[in-house]
C-alpha cells in the first residue's frame, strides 16, 4: 500500500484529497490539526506517532523529525542498498508528501506582534519534509500548494501524460524550492528589522538595506507589447505582492500603461487621506493635472483644465468611487486608463461602451499605513474608502519599501521617500522671508508640495485653490521649468489664475533667475528644500518681489 503524509496550515482542499487518495488505496499519515480534520471529514488516518513509535514532543515541535519519516522519504527505490538498509529498520517508503508551511508572514503582519509568538510561527518540520521529498522528487510526490491537488490526483489516476507525470513532478519540487527561499527570506529580513532594545540596531529598519539582495517575482502576465511595439514585455509582481489592480475593462495592459498607471497612483498617493476627491491626469508617468474639489466631477473638469492637450491619451486615477456624472464627463475625453476605488453601476455602463478604455479597481488592501489620520477622521468613512486610501498611501511609500530601477550591468537600490501627505500637518517648515504665507497661500503650498513630489525633476508646480495652474517638468535647467510651468498655465488659458498662486520647487534654487520668473509669472508663495549656498540671494529676490517663501529642508528629485 502506498502512503501519503499530510500535514497542512492551510487546509483548504486537504479533506477532498486526502479522499482522492484513499479512494484509490493510498494509507494516510498525518499530524495535530490535520490528522483532526481528515478523521473528523471521516478519513482513516494513521498517527505519525504511530509510525515513528514515539510520541510529539514540545508541544509539537518535534513530531515528524525522525529517522521513520524521513527514511521513507529519501529511500531511493532504484537503490537496492537504500530499499535493503530500510526494510531493515523496519520502515516502509512514503510515496507522496503534502505539506505547507506555519503562516509566519501573516503573524508578523498582525499588529504588536511578540518576539516569541514569531519565533513559535517559524516552520522547522515542515520546510525538512518538503525539502527532502523535492530531493527524491522522481520516486515520490511533494505539494506545497492546494491548488496542485487535483493535477496530482488526475496524475496518479493515469492522466499524467507520456512521462507518466515525471515533468509535474519535478515541477511540483521546483515549487517547494521557490517556497521555501521565500519562507528564509521572510524570516531573515523579520529577524533583521527586529533588534531589541538590547542589541545595537544599527540603522533604523526603514533605512536598511541588505548587502544581498534576493527577489522573488511573481506573476510572470504577458503584457500587450513593450515600452514599444514589437518588444515584449511581461509584468511580475515583486516578493509575492500582489499589485491590488483589478481589470474590469478593456484592451490588455502595455508596459506603458503601467508605467503610467504607477505613475498616476503615486501622484494620487499624496491625497490618500484628503476628506475630498482628487483627481490625478498623468502623461508620460509625470501629472499634467491634479485638483481636489467637493464634488468629483468638478475635481476631474478642474484637473483637465491645467493642460488639455496634454489629458488626449492620458492616465487618470480618482481616490472616489467613479460615478455617472464624472463617467460622463471622462467618456467625452480619449483616455487609456481610469484607475479608482470602485465604479457605480451607470459609470461602469457608461465607460464600457469605450470598448478599449481599460478600467482599474485598486483599494483591497488589508494592510494600515503608519501614516494615516485618527480614528475619529475614519469614522465617517466607509470601507472601501478606508482601503483606497491605504492601498495609495503604501504607492506613495511606506516603512522598509525599496523601488528599484535597472541600469545597464545591474539594479539600483533604494529605501522608498514617504510622500508629503496632503492635509496632514507639515513639520519642520521655516518661513525665511519678511512677509509670512497668508492661510490661504499656505493651502496652496501645501497642495502643491504634496503634488510636485510626483514631477519628474527638474520639477517647478503652481498651484491656488486645490488646483494645479502650471507644471513644468524634467527640463534641464530649473529656471527653464519656471517659465515652461508659466507659459503651459497661460497655454490653458488659466494666466488669470497665476496672479497669486503658489510655486513649489522639488530642490534649491541655485541662482536667484528662478525667483525672478516666478514673481514675472504672478507667484505670491515659493515652497523649496533650499540649502543652496545662493540661498541668501534668493531669499533678498523673494523679499523684492514681496513673495513669502518657506523652505522646507527637504528634496524630492523623481529621476
């Protein structure tokens, strides 16, 4: 009789296959939770107790470490000396071995979690089982994954195909190899960012990056065509995470389209929190609009109006729900994505009559961000709302992220900025000039810190009422994207309202030219990092002008 050890955390599918098997006369070996489980299904089930002749021990640390076990696994049967020296101890081969792994991620996840309830969630039996029968994967199975059950049944049915289920098989030990590096990884970069208060951390956990880097990408989705046609591209979700976008409509995505679609949700990421909509438009990854009003579609028809031109083929996340009227508004303009937290019913009909407009759900995150505002802000939210902001307050950032981008002959690494949330008090700001920003020029340079953060540098914003008037962006002298930012707003026909708007400036001001354009253009309010050694000079220029200007002390190049 061949024997099957079962021993599973998650124990979705276990009963239905622990059936499959005794149905077809296999002997079922299992453990603690499982063996409960299959006997209370009505599974005949052998202790492993039974088998190694001794029982668990400490509290189930140690149940299936034994010579019994793990001699049947890795007896190789073509082997006569193995097969020979097993018989006599008087062990028998185990011929299928379905294990997954303690849930360490989702213990660590959970909020005030110990040091010790993590350390119980790490998996020792488990990995050792799973690791050895991947090693004698062509003489016995291994499955890690309820969603291999069936393909394994239908294999030991007959329906395996000519190699006689050889190739799933060694696809199946593949899989053990690939759970397991990322079960190590996980518990080693927990262990890393975990010092005690005892130990000497070091650089704060957020701030660390590992002198080795190992990724584990998933996923592997075709995608449409490349950065251009012709090339192929696919995209893979990095260390298991999913992406949290769904498609409800529309052509496939292009590697463009996510760029942008990227682009778009970290622009959106600043106004995660803002009690009213926002609406982002991005071209070429960098905004070319972004408003926060009342309503959403006056959000959307204020957001289009800094660069219409630049809107034609364009981006567009929402951190609302999308709803008839701002559908309507949307389907007149031709767009290649629309990414929000959900869409109504009649803005779902609306916008599928576009039959290539491809529409994103994003916002099921599960997971809090440390930035988020009070209990008491959340109480008048709903759920899903709650899950679209968190969801984009992690795009913009978040504790121990890393991006990386590729150069020719490796990857570059870096700890992800957190975004200067808009709403949120700014800290640390110091008003270097004799006149002070009024609270209405300090809204808006606020709304246009949080919203240059997403530029591409060199970055120069204008902004006044909860609106973008003007942006310049990636030119190569900063004083250059001043006059670009003022002569796109005058483009739109919004010159009017850069008579007393807000500039925003991703880095210092290296010479005082760039003042003189702002206050050329109407600019009454300058937010910089400063920290150049002109900042005398600019400041002198800003006072002349009679402009407010607040530094920062902080930089926010986009590459």
């Amino acid at each position: 009789m061949r024997r099957a050890l079962l021993s599973v955390s998650d124990k979705r599918g276990i009963a239905r296959f622990a059936a499959g098997l005794q149905a077809a006369g296999w002997e079922i070996l299992s453990t603690g939770g499982t063996a409960r489980k299959l006997a209370a299904a009505g599974i005949r089930v052998t202790p492993v107790s039974r088998v190694t002749s001794h029982p668990e021990m400490m509290e189930g640390r140690v149940k299936t470490l034994h010579p019994a076990i793990h001699a049947g696994i890795l007896a190789r049967r073509s082997n006569p000396k193995d097969m020979e020296e097993l018989g006599r101890q008087g062990y028998a081969p185990i011929d299928l071995v379905a294990v997954n792994l303690y849930p360490f991620e989702d213990t660590i996840r959970a909020s005030g979690v110990t040091e010790e309830a993590a350390m119980e969630r790490i998996d020792i039996g488990g990995p050792t089982l799973i690791r050895a029968a991947a090693k004698n994967h062509r003489d016995l199975w291994v499955v890690v994954d309820p969603a291999d059950y069936p393909a394994v049944l239908d294999a030991l049915a007959g329906r395996a195909g000519p190699d006689g289920g050889a190739g799933l098989r060694r696809r199946l030990a593949a899989k053990v190899f690939r759970t397991t590096l990322s079960y190590d990884r996980a518990v080693a970069g927990w262990l890393e960012g975990s010092a005690t208060a005892g130990d000497d951390p070091g650089p704060a956990p957020s701030q660390t990056l590992p002198g080795q880097l190992t990724l584990r990408l998933e996923g592997g989705k075709r995608l449409r065509y490349g950065e251009n046609p012709g090339q192929e591209a696919t995209f893979h979700a990095l260390d298991g995470v999913d992406s949290q976008l769904e498609q409800l409509h529309g052509k496939a995505l292009s590697y463009n389209n996510l760029l942008d679609v990227d682009g778009a949700l970290t622009t959106l990421s600043a106004f995660a929190f803002s009690p009213d909509p926002a609406v982002a438009i991005v071209k070429h990854t960098t905004p070319c609009g972004l408003a926060v009003r009342p309503e959403l579609a006056e959000a959307f028809r204020r957001a289009r109006a800094t660069d219409p031109v630049s809107a034609f083929g364009s981006v567009i996340a929402l951190n609302r729900p999308v709803d008839a009227a701002t559908a309507t508004e949307l389907g007149a303009l031709f767009v290649e994505c629309v990414a929000a937290p959900a869409f109504d019913d009649d803005a779902l009909e609306i916008l599928a009559a576009k039959k290539n407009l491809r529409l994103l759900r994003f916002g099921r995150s599960p997971h809090p961000h440390r930035c988020e505002p009070d209990a008491a802000w959340w109480a008048d939210q709903d759920r899903a709302l709650r899950g679209a902001a968190r969801f984009l307050a992690r795009c913009g950032g978040h504790p121990g992220a890393r991006s990386l981008r590729s150069v020719h002959g490796g990857i570059l690494v870096q700890t992800h900025p957190d975004p200067p949330f808009y709403g949120i008090a700014d800290r640390g700001w110091q008003v270097v000039t004799r006149r002070r920003p009024n609270p209405a020029e300090q809204r808006d340079l606020s709304f246009a810190w949080a919203t240059v953060a997403a530029v591409k540098s060199n970055a120069i914003l204008l902004a006044r009422d909860g609106a973008t008037v003007g942006i310049g962006a990636g030119q190569m002298s900063r004083v250059d994207s001043s006059r670009l930012a003022a002569a796109k707003a005058r483009e739109a026909g919004l010159g009017a309202e850069m008579k007393g708007c807000a500039l925003a400036s991703d880095a210092f001001f290296p010479f005082r030219d760039g003042v003189d354009a702002a206050a050329a253009a109407g600019v009454r309010a300058i937010v910089q990092p400063g920290g150049s050694i002109r900042d005398k000079e600019t400041i002198r220029a800003a006072n002349e002008h009679g402009i407010a200007m607040v530094f920062t002390g902080r930089r926010l190049f986009r590459h």
